[in-house]
C-alpha cells in the first residue's frame, strides 16, 4: 500500500483523508485538510505543475489558525 502525500503540506494522507478531493484539469488531488484543499483551489495550477506558490500569497487568504 503506497501512501499518498497532501500536495500543499507534504503530509502523509491517513486512510480517511479521502474525502478532501479536488479534481483539476482531469487529474484528482487529494488533501490531509479542508484548509489545504482551499489553498489548492486558490492555486491549482501551482501544484498541478509541482511548484508551490508564494508563501506570502497563501499567508494572505487568511487560513493560518
Ligand atoms: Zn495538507
């Protein structure tokens, strides 16, 4: 069993992290978090190229807790 890795923070994904999925450009993402799903949806096309944007731009959607 490979285990997957969230996108946005590098986390392992457990056994249930299925349900934070996104689907972009054909290819499905899946995230460890509601807030690491919203800061994909802010930048797909960051990730889908495996790039991570500007940390400055993600401290400014505001989802730090
Ligand atoms: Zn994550």
């Amino acid at each position: 069993m490979t285990l997957e890795r969230c996108p946005v923070c590098g986390g392992f994904l457990s056994s249930e992290a299925g349900t934070f999925e996104v689907t972009y450009e054909g290819k499905s993402f899946s995230f460890c978090s509601l807030d690491c799903m919203h800061i994909f949806q802010h930048f797909p096309q960051a990730y889908a190229e495996g790039q991570e944007p500007d940390l400055q731009a993600i401290e400014d959607l505001g989802l730090q807790d």
